[in-house]
C-alpha cells in the first residue's frame, strides 16, 4: 500500500445505498448531490460510492437510445462537477466516446472528473442484455487518491476473473465495484462468496456498493458489503433499507472479520421484504395515492394485503370483498378479520345481482350448452370489472394477488383475477405463499390461523378446492420449479418419481398458458427465472412434450 492508514489518516468512506428512478437523469443529480453533502456534513466522508449507473436509474432499458441521452448526462455531470468539491465521489452513469455507448464509473474529486473507467465485462443472460446497448471497455482502471492506488470495476466485472485479477497487477491497495445487482433467492449468499473469493485470490480488499429499489418486476436489494484481502467480511450494509453508511478505511482493510448477520437474512424475511420494497416503488414511481385489491378470505390476497399495508400504510389500501353464492362463511369472517387487524378500508359488494344480470342477457347466446368453467369465470370477470371501475374513479392501483404455481398452469382468469396493474405474488410458488403467512404473522398476527391451515380453493363452484384441478403443491411446485426454473423435460421429471400422468398434464399446462402470462400484470421476481424479462417462450408453438 503506497500510504497506509495511520492514527493520524484514516479516511472515511460512505457507502451511498440510494434509490434512483430510471430516467429521472436531472433529479438522480440532485439526489446525489443532496446525498454527498449529507455524507460530508454527516459522516465526514472523504470518500463517497454511489452503485452502478446512478445517473440514469437501472436498467434504462431503450431510453438508452434516445438521441438527447448524452446531452441529459453531460449536463448533470457538470453540475454535480460544480457542486461538490470538498469530498471525492464514484458513480456509474452511462457515457458515450467515439460515438460508443459505455455503462461507466466516473472518479471525481477536488470538483472535477480525474478519471473513467468502462465495463468490460456485459451481462447478456436472464434478465440482462446489455450487450443491446453498451460497447464493453477493455481497460482496467487505477486511480491515484490521497496516498492510494485505488481500482473500479462495475458489477458483472467481479464475475469474471480478469477485471479484478488486472487491477491487482496494477498495483490497487484496494477495489471499489458499484453495482446495480437485481434481487433473487441466495443471491446474497452468491455475491458475498463471489466476492470473497476475488479478495483472496488477489490479496485485495474490495468494497461492494449496490443499487436499492424496485423497478418494475426487478427488485435491487442493496447488501453493501467489504471484504479485506482474506476475504474476511469488514463492513456490511442492511439489505432493503436506503441510507448512507460510513465506515472508516481501516476497518474495511484490516483482518478483523464482523459478524455478517445483515447478509444473510433467512429466506422468508429476505423475500418478505423484497415484495415490500417492490410494491412501494412501484406505486409511488409510477405517481399512485393508493392502491385497491380483492379479499377473498383466501391466504393469497391475505399475504398481499399485508404487503401492501407494511409497503405503504393501511390509509393507502383499500380491499373490496366481493361474495358469491359460493363463497363460504369462513371466508367471509377472515377477510373481515384481516382488514380490521390492519386497519384498512374494507368494502363487501355482493357479485349476485351482477352475474343474475350477466346470465340473463347470455342465456339465450348459451343455449343447447353445458354448463362449465365459463359460468366461473364470469363470476371473476365481474370481480375484475368492479375493481377496475374503483380503479378508475379513485385512481387506485389494482393489485392482483394469483401466485406462481397459478401463473404456471393458467389457473387464473384473463380479464378476471388477472386484471390488474401489479401482482404482488407473481413470481411467489404457493407453497412459499405460506411460509410468507407464518413469517407476516410472527411480527404481528395478521392473518387468520384458518386461513393458512384451510385447503385452498376458487370458490367458484360448490365445495370447489383447488386440488380437484391440481395436484398437491408441494408436488406441483417441484414440478413447476424443475420445468420452468431449471429447464427440466417431462421426462426428466418423471425420471425424478413424480407420476408420469400427472407430469404431463402439468408440464402441458404450463406450455399452453403462455398466452395468459403475456397479457399478465407485471410483479415483483424473487426466483432465478420469473415469468417476464427471464423466461420468453413463443406463444405460437410446435415444441414436444418430453424432449
């Protein structure tokens, strides 16, 4: 190390966990800039790290395209120059030179730029294609600041060998990688090994900032995190939670090891969480006073109502029960239950004269015709139609509540259960839905023991449960997440123990749905592979079952 920390210099570095909104490149300045001065007036930072593409939110998707992008950029880039100058920044912002788009990390210090650095390395896989849009740097990055050589690297890079391993060659006395590092199941886990490993292979410390937020079904965790060059954890920041954390330099380079307790939350709680943080994003982004959902009684709209009460407060919710015939007693009493319990607005509209009204003018279009799943769906045609009439008047958000499992195999109705604006539960396997239910009820008892321990069910016909059309969820959901998750043919299934029959039928549900998931409401991804931006099936299709 070319100056080491001493007692008398031990700079302050604050790592900025901050929500950005993508296309916002005037107000995400600003929001850097408010956050600089705060970790100086504050913390004392000599140091500030914001994650990757700061200035223009992530992803941005094809506003990235848009001729006046470098102009928006070029400008905020200047006034955040002019504005700070007593404290050193990095930030990730998207920059073109030599008419080549790059994703970039900027160094600025003393009120101006003194050096870039260009991802080298551009994720195209899952969610990602940034190959669409950026030219990859080839270019390691070192920068002389205060006595330290000090690298940059951008996301994606620390998940290649070569980024790290060149910037340790270069002489770095310590790695600075800003990322915008979307959520899913044990990615914490994944990125705090990953990292791990990149220290120790190359005797470097490396400090990793990362993106907090929703953005659309994408969900950006944060989880900041140091590692020294054992690769022992120094520093770490709470997931889910925007702030600005400091940390003096010494303690991130030194081999005291923390208890990293913040990185890694059990499972329920981690996605618990993650669906919170994406439904308060998504409604207040997108300019939403309020948001309204059906309440059954069933346990899927009872963990999506208390997700959108812990997102947003009970005097932004509102849920409409809308009985039928069908529906039982029980179900009546938890929706009253659970509404009271979080204090909402609680409506109850009988869907009865609607539907008498409905079959009275289709009789006649219906006639010498059995009856059959038509007659249910209308009753959630009419439920869909009630909430988006509040949803137009109000100017509520429709949240819709069907799960994972249910997307899957298309037991969902278009333009009933399905019409909406976010669904809460959409990328959420039913038998996750319930560990959500017991882990909401261990913070404060809001849904009813009933409604976990009941068999689920529609309601859409006489003694209706959802087992008479799907297999157990415990065992459709292993199916589900072989095949569609893992890419796993029927037969491989089957070859797994599961009855070829019933394997078949699922796996031929899943593949003839994909019209449904396309006109689906988008949602929060909490797995490896969400229906949406990770898995693109053809809608049209000659593929066999089984290969």
């Amino acid at each position: 190390m070319s100056k080491p920390v001493t007692d008398t210099y031990d700079p302050t570095v604050v790592f900025a966990q901050i929500d950005c909104l993508v296309g916002d490149i005037p107000g995400n300045a600003e929001k850097l800039i408010a956050a600089t001065r705060e970790a100086k007036e504050r913390h004392q930072a000599d140091l500030v790290i914001f994650p990757e593409l700061t200035l223009s939110g992530y992803p941005p998707e094809d506003l990235l395209l848009r001729p006046s992008l470098q102009t928006r950029v070029e400008r905020a880039l200047e006034h955040i120059v002019s504005e700070i100058s007593d404290v050193a920044m990095v930030f990730g912002l998207p920059w073109k030179k030599d008419g080549k788009l790059r994703n970039a990390a900027v160094f600025v210090d003393n009120g101006k730029v003194v050096s870039w650095y260009f991802k080298r390395c551009l994720p195209n896989y899952q969610v990602f294609d940034e190959k669409r849009y950026f030219e990859p740097g080839n270019k390691a990055c070192v920068v002389d600041w205060r006595g330290f050589k000090v690298g940059v690297t951008i996301c994606e890079d620390i998940w290649e060998e070569a980024p790290a391993s060149d910037t340790a060659k270069l002489g770095a006395d310590f790695l600075i990688n800003i990322n915008a590092s979307p959520f899913h199941v044990e990615k914490q886990r994944q990125r705090k090994t990953l990292v791990q490993s990149r220290a120790r292979d190359n005797r470097l410390p490396i400090l990793y900032v990362n993106l907090i937020g929703g953005q659309d079904e994408l969900i950006f965790d944060g989880g900041s995190f140091a590692v020294n060059a054992k690769g022992a954890t120094t520093f770490c920041v709470p997931q889910y939670e925007v702030g600005l954390y400091s940390v003096c330099l010494s303690q991130i380079l030194s081999g005291r090891e923390i208890d990293s307790h913040c990185i890694d939350l059990p499972i329920e709680e981690s996605i618990y969480k993650a669906l919170v943080l994406a439904v308060r994003d998504y409604v207040n982004k997108n300019g939403f006073k309020s948001v309204v959902l059906g309440l059954s009684g069933g346990i899927d709209s009872a963990v999506s109502l208390a997700v959108a009460v812990d997102a947003l407060g009970a005097d932004r919710v509102r849920a409409v029960m809308m009985p039928f015939r069908y529906t039982s007693q029980a179900s009546l009493e938890d929706a009253e239950e659970e509404a009271s319990r979080l204090g909402i607005q609680y409506d109850v509209l009988s869907i009865e004269p609607m539907y008498e009204a409905y079959m009275s003018a289709l009789n006649p279009l219906f006639e010498g015709y059995s009856r059959d799943t038509t007659e249910e769906n209308i009753q959630a045609r009419i439920r869909g139609v009630i909430l988006m009439s509040i949803s137009n008047k109000t100017g509520a958000l429709v949240l819709t509540t069907g799960n994972k499992s249910e997307m899957a195999v298309g037991y969902a109705t278009l333009y009933g259960d399905m019409a909406g604006g976010y669904d809460v539960l959409k990328d959420v396997f039913k038998t996750m839905v319930f560990r959500l239910a017991r882990y909401r009820n261990s913070l404060s008892y809001v849904i009813p023991e009933r409604v976990i321990v009941r068999p689920p069910s529609a309601e859409l016909a006489p003694d209706q449960v959802d087992e008479d059309s799907l297999p157990p969820y415990d065992i459709l959901d292993q199916m589900l997440s072989m095949y569609v998750e893992q890419d796993v043919s029927a037969e491989g299934i089957v070859a797994q123990g599961f009855d070829r029959e019933a394997t078949y039928r699922v796996t031929r549900l899943v593949d003839v749905n994909e019209y449904k998931r396309r006109q689906a409401p988008v949602g929060p991804r909490i797995t490896a592979r969400g229906f949406g931006r990770d898995r693109r099936y053809p809608i049209t299709s000659g593929w066999k079952l089984g290969e």
